[in-house]
C-alpha cells in the first residue's frame, strides 16, 4: 500500500479530456446530492471492428434506442417528484448526471465522471472512506455487460449502484460486487418463468435462438440446465450474427440469417425462444418476413420484450404468436405527459460550459420518442419502474441518513459506503409495491409473461401470465389469442405423450422423442417408477395389454357344480355303496368257500380302505388347503396301496402257496404260522407309509398356484406339484405291486374257474398299470385343472376296478349261483383241475 501512498494526490488526466456537459440540457440537474443515471441512448452492439481505417465510436451515429431515452425520462422524472413533495427529503435539491453509455462502448468515461470531485481530478488514495465524489449513488446502466465494467470500478469506493434491468446471475455475487443492487429479479427468474410456461402448454420440444454475446450464451445455457429434468427437448440452438454498425446485412449475414430460417422451417418444434438484444434481431425478422415464415410461438427474453421499434414491424402479426417475458407494469402517474415534456429553460446552472459532449446529447430522442408515444404509454411504466424505484430507494435511504425530519434535513457530507448501508436497508411501499432488496441485493418484483398485439385499441403488450419470484410460481395464466386456426394452444412436441399403458421407446438422442409401445399381457407401465419398461406382473395377477395395473388371477380348482366333478362324485357314490353292499353279503357268507377263497378276512382288510378312500373323495373338489392336500397325497396312496397289497399277497397264494408247499415245506410252515399274508401286507403298508412320511417332511403339503398356460389370466390353484412329482416314486412302489399281482395273476390263469381271480386281477391291475404310467405321461406335458380331474377320475376308477373287478365276480356268484359257493363243488372242481393238468 505504500505505493499508492506516494502516489496519493496523483491526477488522472484523463479526466481533464472529458469535455464539459452543455448547460441546462436534459441530462443535467444541479443539487445538494447528485445521482448519476447511465443509459443506453443509442446502441450498437460490439465486434464491430473497423479493419481498414482506425475510428474513434462515435455514438452519436449509432442507431437511436427509444427505451433508453424512455428510461432516462423517468429518472429525471422522480427525482422532479422527490424534489416536487419536499415530504421525503424536505429542503434537499436532488441533482443527476445521466450520461449515454451507447450500450456498451461507453462504460469507462462516465464511471471516471462519476467517480471525479468537481475539479474533474480523481485523487488515488489509500483509503477512499472519507472521499465524496461526484455522484452519491449510480442508477444503470442496463445491460449486464456495462454494469460488470461499471461495478468493478464503483467496488473500490463502495459507491451504491443500482441496475433497473440487467439481470444476468453473476451480478448476484455480492462478493465481487458489494455496491451493486438491482430493482429487477435475475434471469433465474426469468429462465424459470419461460420453462413453467412451456410446462403449462405442454410444449417440450422447442428451438432456442440466442445471440453471440455474453447475453445470449449466458441465457441459453441457463434456459438448457433449467429445461433438463423436465422433460423439455431442446430440438437445436443457434446463434444470431452480430449485426453491423448501421445494420445493413452483408451477404454473409444474410445467408446465415437465411440458413436459420430454413432450419427454424423444417423442424417439427414450433416454439421459439429468443435470447438476444433487439439490435440484434432487426435483420433476422426482416428475413422471416420475407420468407413468409409463420407458426411459431415466439418468445422474447426480457431484452426485447416490449421493444416499441420491433413491435413497429407489424408485418410479424402473420409470423406466429409473440409472448414476452418482462416486469410487471405498475402505473406512474402523470409519467406518460412527462416523457413528451419539452425541457424547458431553468435557471443557470454555473456549470462553465466549455462544449458539449457526444454522452451528454441526443438531438433527436426526444422527437423520436415522441413518434412512439401512443405505444409506449399503452405498453404501461415496466422496466420504467425500476428506475423510479431506484431512484426513491437512493432518496429513502438520503432520507433516513440525513435524519430528515418533517421540514428539514442536516445537509451533511455523505459518503458513499454510508448511504450504501442505508439502501441496503430501505423499505418502503412506492405505488403499491415493497421496495426491499433481498440478501443478494436483488428486488423481488413480479414478472409478467406478455403478448404482443397489433390491435391499436388495446395494449401492444398484452398482459397473459403473472409470475411471483417469491414463490417462483407462473399464475394466473389467461386468454391468450393464438396464432392457429380454431385459436387451439399450439403443439411442439416432438413425439405426442404415451397412452396409459404405453411406455416410450426411445428414438434418436433426445428424451422427448420416443415412439409409443403397447405394455404384452402380463406386464404392466407404473408411469411414475419408470416410463421406457413395462413391468412384469406379479406371480398371481396378470394384466391386459397396454396395462396400468395388474388384476388378480382367476383362480381354478375343480367345482362341485362342474360336469366332470358330478360324474366323479356320481362313480365314487357308486363304488360307496356297491362297496359297502359288497361288505354286507361278504358279512353274510363269511363262512362260504367263496369268501374264505377270496380271502377271507384279508377281504375285509381291502374293502375297509376302499370305503375309506371313497368317503374322502370330497377332499378333491374345492378350493384345496393344507389338510385336503394332505388327504389327497397320503390318505388315498396308503388306502390304494393296502388293496394293491393285499390282491398282490392273494394272487402269490394262489398261485405259489401249492408248489410253495411240496417244494419248500418250511418257507410254507413259516408262511402259514407267522400270518406270512399279513405281515408281507403289513410291511409294505410300513414302507408306503415310510415313503409318504418321508416326503411330507421333505417338501410342503401347501397349496400353490401356477399360471395356466392356455389362459394366463386364470392361475390353478393346486396341492404343491413338486410334492407330486416326489409321489410319483411312491407310487412306484404301488405299480412294482401291480405288476407282481399281474404276473401271478397271469400265471394263475390255469387254474379252477373259482379260484380263478387271475381274469380280473390282470384286468385292474392293467388297468391301474396303463392308468398310472398314462396318468403321469399327462401330467409331465399339460398342468391345468384338468390334470386334477384327470388324476381324481382315475383313481375313482382304479378303486372301482378293485371293488367291483375283483369282489363283483364272487358277489355275483354268491348270490346267484349259491349251488356253486359249496364245499363240495369247490373240491370237484379241484379234482378236475389236477385230473386236466395230469
Ligand atoms: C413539479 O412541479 C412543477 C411545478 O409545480 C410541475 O410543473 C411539474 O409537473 C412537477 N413535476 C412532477 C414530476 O410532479
Ligand atoms: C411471401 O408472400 C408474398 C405475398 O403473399 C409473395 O409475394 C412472396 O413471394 C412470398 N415469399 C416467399 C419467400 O415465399
Ligand atoms: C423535433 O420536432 C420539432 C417540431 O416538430 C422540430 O422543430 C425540431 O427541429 C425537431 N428536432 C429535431 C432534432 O429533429
Ligand atoms: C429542523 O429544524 C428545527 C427548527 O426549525 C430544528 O430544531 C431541528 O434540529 C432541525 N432538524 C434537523 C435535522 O436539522
Ligand atoms: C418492511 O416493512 C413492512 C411494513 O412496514 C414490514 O411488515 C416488513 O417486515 C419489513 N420487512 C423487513 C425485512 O424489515
Ligand atoms: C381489436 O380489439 C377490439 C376490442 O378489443 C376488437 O373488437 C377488434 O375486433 C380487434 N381487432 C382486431 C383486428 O383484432
Ligand atoms: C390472480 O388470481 C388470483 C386468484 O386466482 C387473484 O386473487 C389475483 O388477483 C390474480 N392476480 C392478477 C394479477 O390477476
Ligand atoms: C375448427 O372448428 C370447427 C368446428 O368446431 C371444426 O369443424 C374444424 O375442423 C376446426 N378446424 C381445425 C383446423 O381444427
Ligand atoms: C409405482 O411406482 C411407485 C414408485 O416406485 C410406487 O410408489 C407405486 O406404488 C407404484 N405403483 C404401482 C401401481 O405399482
């Protein structure tokens, strides 16, 4: 610091150069406390580089902005009212300095005005906490640019800058620029309020135009970052050509400008939004114009927004629907007489006039300005508001550090880092709006989504939409007269929305363009997990094509009111009874040759479990739980496999008990005095109840549902299949039994007729035999409720086979040919038998 020490005191000549503002124009008003106001007057928009001859701007020649005069009228404007009602700063005269920063190649010269004590020098000092400058606090400039250049040199002095229309997010940084306010929400806002636009009209394919400055680029990417995550498509962006000094477009321009155009036609997006300063845009709607291009929903960032000299072009009412995005409107009035009041001549300033300045003059905005009278009163007091509140933010805050009272205030020295403080803490209501700067130094007004109208009766900028920072919420959106026919919304998107059901498959690189894919039968679109994969259905419910949801299966098992279950019931009643009647007659002969032949009280032991296995038939119909599964898969293969067992035994009687006895004389002893009969049956019935025991500690007897794989919308509900599957090998054990009982049974055929059981042994047993090995073929290729019946019906019939197979013969003869059932026709039929064989 010690160098600048020295240096302390040292003048910048550059000052001396700035030539001296003329007396008594617009731009000048003496006061106890100067504002300096910085506008853009006339505009040109940078790269304009003059290669072959060097020239210094002359802003003069630049293309003459009639919102930068409009804006400067309005700061003359309040602080004639301030000074006008001596109730806010009673006894103070406010003066301003406004200077044209033409845009922004005129940025440096006014600061350094500003900045300058009234001798024109800016001393370098240590420590500028006690210097005045000129000003005490800036209003502006407009764009973000110049207010960059601007604030980095108003930083040092801590002296209050406060911006009515640069919005850009930078400036938010409070760290890089402490003094620098603004009466504007930043483009955040409105990015966002332009991207809840297009979520209200559902349009999610659109074009993006920016231009090739900092604004446009800034914008852009802003507008892109905010779209992402909401299913909003960038189709393409381009930029603008910068245009030339005198906006005459050279040929390269002109066939950019053409190659945007032709673009802009062949895309499916029909919304446009347009990030650029209107300078720039001058040259590309003359060519939309002169392509007839149309049907297209422009929407302007704030920098064109209510741009009288682009509105002028009424040809662009046949290029589409035109909305705009700018601060809300708040009437001020007597402004719109003010701004075509002729300056008139005040009392001399004493300013020693030594000539006039390009900064400090523009002949024609006044006239100009007056030519745009009737559209910029009907477009109402917009970004003219935030330069008439900051204007009474510097007086509200002059008010409190004067300590102004009712009549007078202390007309003290005033720093500038002391009235920062104070702005920093204004509030205050101006016209019905709060005026208070939020932490980032930012004022939270609404902003309004516009439409522009050519229809004189109304207002160019057709208030559509209000947006409230605050909330960051789009409101009230109303009427809005579109472009197309019938005035239906316009569509721009680039793949039309998914019926329900539907999920997106995605086509190209973009998240909006997708083609719609009906969800199969079985699965389902849960929209809000995930839109481009249907889901499969759970394993009991199914769903219809194109499904949202799933339903619950239909689910199958075998029902009393059914035609096959009847008929079942019906066979297993029969057997019942003719079982039971079987029993009764059985009873009655007991002591006959026929039963004692039959078996005897082994007889009995069979046609118990086929009663018993009757009785349980039920258990199949219905819906099966663990205690009907658990009957269908032990109860009826122990009873079966009892039967099967004792016709086996029988059958080996028969047969081998004569040889049996002359060749093995003490196997037949042993057999015949340790019961051999029941001890053979009572082992395999051991082993068979083993095997399903085993098995039902193995796997579940639980019920489950498989899809049907002729109906998937129907599940069969089951006794678990696998435990099936196990029983199959069980069952083995019963069709080894089978045939042995058949072979010996067959090898019996020989025999007397009365004894002669091989005929139906074989027939039952081969019935059983083909039934079972047929039954499990079936079972291996087709699963459905009929397997159930299937695997029921033959097994009903496997029992009848039994019943009346083997005990309906010796029933019959019992009771009709009682003669036979004797013990003497036994033994002649005996003698018979070993006379034939001898
Ligand atoms: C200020 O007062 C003068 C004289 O009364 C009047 O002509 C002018 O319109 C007033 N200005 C404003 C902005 O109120
Ligand atoms: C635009 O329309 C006008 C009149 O309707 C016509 O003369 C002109 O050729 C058209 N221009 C183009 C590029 O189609
Ligand atoms: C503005 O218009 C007035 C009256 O119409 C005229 O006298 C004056 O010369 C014009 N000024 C300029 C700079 O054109
Ligand atoms: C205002 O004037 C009154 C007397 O007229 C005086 O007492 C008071 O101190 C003054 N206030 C200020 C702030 O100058
Ligand atoms: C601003 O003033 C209003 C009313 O005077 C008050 O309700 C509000 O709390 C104030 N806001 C702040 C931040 O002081
Ligand atoms: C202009 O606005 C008036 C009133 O709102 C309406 O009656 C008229 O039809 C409009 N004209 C056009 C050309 O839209
Ligand atoms: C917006 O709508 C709400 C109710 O829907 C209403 O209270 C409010 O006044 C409206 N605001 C504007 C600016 O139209
Ligand atoms: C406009 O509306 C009419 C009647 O409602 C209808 O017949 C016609 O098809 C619509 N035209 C368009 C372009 O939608
Ligand atoms: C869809 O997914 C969401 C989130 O993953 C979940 O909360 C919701 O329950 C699902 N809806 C259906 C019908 O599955």
């Amino acid at each position: 610091m010690g160098r600048w020490a020295r240096m302390i005191c040292s003048l910048f000549l550059l000052l001396q150069v700035l030539v001296e503002p003329a007396e008594n124009s617009d731009f000048y008003l003496t006061g106890d406390y100067l504002l300096g106001g910085l506008f853009s007057l006339h505009a040109n928009v940078k790269g304009t580089v003059h290669l072959n001859y060097l020239q210094v701007p002359k802003c003069k020649e630049y293309e003459m902005k009639v919102l930068g005069y409009n804006l400067m009228q309005a700061m003359r404007f309040a602080v004639e009212e301030i000074n006008n009602h001596s109730s806010l700063l009673p006894g103070v005269l406010l003066g301003y300095e406004m200077v044209d920063v033409c845009y922004i190649s005129n940025n440096v010269q006014p600061v350094l005005y500003f900045l300058a004590q009234k001798d024109y020098f800016l001393p370098i000092q240590e420590d500028y906490s006690s210097y005045v400058p000129r000003v005490v606090a800036v209003i502006g400039p407009d764009n973000s640019e110049s207010v960059v250049t601007v604030a980095n040199f108003l930083s040092l002095f801590l002296l209050p800058q406060i911006t009515y229309s640069a919005i850009s997010d930078q400036l938010r940084n409070k760290h890089r620029f402490p003094a620098l306010l603004r009466t504007m929400p930043s483009a955040d806002h409105h990015v966002e309020a332009i991207a809840q636009l297009m979520l209200h009209f559902r349009w999610n394919w659109i074009v993006v135009l920016v231009s090739s400055d900092d604004y446009g680029r800034d914008n852009g990417q802003r507008l892109s970052e905010r779209l992402t995550g909401r299913d909003i498509c960038i189709a393409f962006q381009e930029s603008l050509p910068a245009p030339q000094p005198n906006q005459v477009a050279t040929p390269e321009e002109h066939s950019r400008l053409g190659a945007i155009v032709d673009k802009l036609q062949q895309s499916t997006a029909r919304v446009v939004v347009v990030f650029s300063p209107d300078l720039a845009l001058h040259n590309f709607f003359r060519e939309v114009l002169r392509r007839n291009f149309t049907g297209v929903v422009w929407i302007a960032s704030e920098s064109w927004a209510i741009d009288p000299v682009l509105h002028s072009f009424t040809e662009l009412r046949h290029a589409g629907t035109f909305l705009a995005v700018t601060t809300q409107s708040v009437p001020i009035p007597g402004f719109s007489e003010f701004r075509v009041r002729r300056w008139q001549a005040g009392p001399p300033s004493g300013r020693n006039s030594q000539g006039s300045t390009c900064n400090q003059e523009c002949d024609e905005c006044f006239n100009t300005t007056k030519s745009f009278n009737t559209i910029l009163t009907l477009s109402g007091e917009r970004v003219v508001y935030g330069v008439y509140s900051a204007v009474y933010a510097v007086a509200h805050a002059l008010h409190s550090l004067l300590g102004c009272g009712e009549t007078n205030c202390t007309k003290e020295v005033v720093y500038p880092w002391q009235l920062l403080k104070e702005i920093w803490k204004v509030n205050f209501t101006l016209l019905g709006h709060q005026i208070i700067f939020d932490h980032e130094g930012d004022m939270a007004m609404p902003l309004d989504i516009i439409q522009w109208q050519w229809n004189m009766s109304q207002s160019p900028f057709q208030s559509i939409a209000s947006y409230y920072p605050a909330q960051r919420q789009l409101k009230n959106i109303s009427y809005i007269s579109w472009h197309t026919p019938n005035n239906t919304v316009p569509v721009s998107m680039c793949s039309k929305s998914c019926q329900p059901g539907q999920r997106k498959k995605p086509v190209g690189t973009h998240s909006c363009c997708f083609e719609c894919i009906d969800c199969l039968p079985g699965t389902f679109l849960n929209q809000t997990a995930d839109e481009y994969d249907c889901q499969s259905c759970p394993n009991n419910k199914w769903s219809h094509r194109s499904g949202t949801s799933c339903f619950r299966r239909r689910l199958a098992f075998l029902e009393w009111h059914e035609a096959p279950t009847i008929i079942v019931a019906m066979l297993a009643a029969l057997g019942f009874f003719s079982t039971l009647a079987i029993m009764v007659i059985f009873w009655r002969h007991f002591q006959t040759p026929m039963v004692r032949s039959a078996g005897g009280p082994m007889c009995f032991l069979m046609l118990t479990p086929l009663l018993v296995a009757y009785m349980v038939v039920p258990v199949y119909v219905g819906s099966p739980t663990v205690s009907t599964c658990l009957c269908r898969q032990t109860l009826f293969p122990i009873c079966f496999t009892i039967c099967i067992s004792c016709i086996t035994v029988r059958s080996f009687q028969i047969v081998c008990i004569f040889k049996m006895a002359s060749r093995l004389p003490r196997a037949y002893s042993y057999w015949v005095r340790y019961h051999g009969p029941y001890v053979s049956v009572g082992f395999i019935t051991a082993l068979k109840v083993a095997t399903v025991v085993g098995i039902l500690l193995t796997t579940s007897p639980n019920p489950t549902t498989r899809a049907d794989p002729d109906d998937p919308q129907i599940m069969i509900l089951s006794c678990n299949p696998n435990f099936r599957g196990l029983l199959l090998f069980s069952t083995g054990l019963d069709l080894a039994l089978s045939v042995v009982g058949f072979s010996f049974a067959y090898m019996g055929k020989e025999l007397p007729t009365n004894y002669n059981e091989a005929k139906f042994i074989t027939l039952s047993m081969t019935f059983y035999f083909t039934s079972s090995v047929s039954l499990c073929t079936f079972m291996s290729v087709y699963s459905g409720v009929l397997v159930t019946i299937m695997d029921l019906l033959v097994t009903v019939l496997n029992l009848l086979a039994i019943s009346l197979g083997y005990f309906g013969p010796k029933c019959y003869m019992i009771l009709f040919y009682p003669e036979r059932n004797t013990q003497a026709y036994f033994n002649s039929m005996i003698q018979g038998y070993t006379m034939r064989k001898d």
